[in-house]
C-alpha cells in the first residue's frame, strides 16, 4: 500500500474510534437527562471535475438522507434531528457550476463559494495547496481548472448560492506585510461587491493561512464570518468570527465522507497529540504551499 493511501486509512481509523467514542459519550449524557448541543460541520471542496460528478452526486443523497445543510455563516440555534452540515467552496472553480451546483440543486441544497477575485476568468497561477509531493501533474485535475469569470459568477442561482472573498490574489496571507494584507482582505470584498452586487460577509483564507491579526482585519473590513482548513464543530450560538472547515473530496468513500460529515475528523484540529502523532510518522501535514507555480 502506498503511503498516502496507508496515512487515509489510518485517518479513517482514528476518526471511526473518536466517532464511537463520543456517540457513546452521547449516549450516556441521554441517559443522564441530558443533550449535548448540535454542532455545524463546514466541509469545504475545491473543484468536482466530470470524472467524480457521480461520487459527488451520491455524497448529496447521503446529505439528503442523513442532515439539514444551512449556510456557512449560519448563527443562532440549529434544528434537531439530524446533523447539522454547511457546503463550501474554494477557489471558484468552473467545473463546480458545471458539475457540483446542478447536484445540489436537486435538493435546493445552499452553498457558499470563495472567489479569487483578481483570478477570475483564468487558470489558476498560485502556488499548490496540497502538500503531497507525490502528485504528479498529469493526475491533479486542480491543473486543468479555470476560476469562472463575472458573468460565470453573476449566472449563479443568489437564492442557493453565497458568494465569498478568498483574497485577490491567493496569497498565503501571514507571509505579507501589514498593508498588502489588508489590501487583499479589504479590497478583494469591495471588488467582490462590485462585481456581483451582493453584499460579501464571508472570507476564506487561502491555503488556511491566518493569525489573530488577519482575523483582526477581516472584522475590521466588515466580514461576519472567516474561514480556516481545521477541521471544527462550530457552536453557531457563539459570536467568534473565525471558523474551521473539514477538507472533503468527491473522491471520498461512503464512511469516509459519512465521519466528515459528523464531524469526526475534528481529533485533527484540536487534539494536538494525535496531530503530532502523525506528523511523526508520516512528517508535516499541515496545510502546505508548494511553491512552484500551477
Ligand atoms: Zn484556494
């Protein structure tokens, strides 16, 4: 097995051992008296190229059957009886309208989409997000992505999609002096704006990459809500600005996806031990930025 597929696998497992454990945790608490508080689950993709549209197509039936999807920046008490589940977006790419959008459709389901603005109309020139050194080119379908252009995002249906800001240009934004920062957050949601006239409250950082002080200029610029890549039960009754996502891929397997979606894979944002475990064995796997170009 290789070692990419050997690190999922063990992923899996941990995830599948921290879902048991808190489902009987759970459980005792029911027969306690008491409930534990519902939780949103943001997940976030990149693109949903042909190949995977029905891999895509039937992770939105397991939604359907198994949770309420709201929007990203949902605040207030969320419903009870199923799992609470938010959908997003990076990087604005053409096969999601293409592919992705018309699934979700289906079941009116919302999502929130995070443009590049000063990529839109063109392949993607930022540095990798992923930090697999492995892959290869010709098999990275992220190579062969357009970001849609203003038309594109204007056609979007506004009632089931969100539009958000993910920085002009893709910068890793802590790596920035204080001023270009700024310029980034602040005038990525005034192009945004202008360009969809929507009102934009959400910020994606791109690769992740934030400190309190970027955080600090998102509220300053006027965003509700921004978004990180660790993955996090997020209590929507809580005013904090900042919120984690949990990475997903069409790609995903049916129990793979189902602990994503539960929120199982939240051991990788906060419980620093089980992370460092990992590292050890199979070396760095925070977010990572190559830094040769697409
Ligand atoms: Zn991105």
């Amino acid at each position: 097995m290789r070692a990419p597929e050997f690190k999922r696998d063990v992923k899996i497992l941990i995830s599948l051992a921290y879902y048991t454990m808190r489902a009987v945790f759970r459980y005792s608490l029911r027969l306690a008296g008491r409930r534990s508080a519902q939780r949103l689950t943001i997940l976030y993709y990149h693109g949903v190229s042909p190949e995977h549209r029905r891999s895509f197509a039937r992770q939105v039936e397991a939604l359907n059957r198994r949770a309420w999807i709201l929007p990203a920046s949902y605040r207030g008490q969320l419903p009870s009886g199923k799992k609470c589940v938010a959908i997003t977006f990076d990087d604005a790419f053409v096969s999601v309208a293409e592919n992705a959008l018309p699934e979700l459709a289906r079941y009116s389901f919302h999502s929130t989409i995070f443009v590049p603005v000063g990529w839109t109309g063109r392949t993607p020139g930022w540095a990798m997000e992923e930090s697999e050194p492995a892959l290869a080119v010709a098999a990275n379908p992220e190579l062969t992505e357009v970001v849609m252009s203003s038309a594109q995002l204007n056609a979007l249906n506004a009632s089931l999609v969100s539009l958000g800001s993910h920085s002009l240009t893709h910068p890793p934004i802590t790596r920035l002096d204080t001023q270009w920062a700024r310029k980034e957050i602040e005038d990525s949601r005034r192009r945004l704006a202008e360009l969809s006239g929507r009102e934009i409250i959400d910020f994606s950082f791109p690769y992740g990459d934030h400190d309190a002080s970027a955080v600090a200029m998102c509220r300053a610029a006027g965003y509700e809500t921004a978004y990180s890549v660790t993955a996090q039960e997020v209590d929507t009754t809580c005013p904090e600005l900042l919120r984690g996502r949990t990475k997903v891929e069409p790609s995903d397997g049916p129990i793979e996806f189902f602990l994503k979606f539960n929120g199982a894979y939240q051991w990788m944002g906060d419980s620093v031990p089980l992370r460092k475990t990992m590292r050890s064995i199979f070396g760095n796997q925070a977010p990572g930025i190559r830094v040769q170009p697409h």
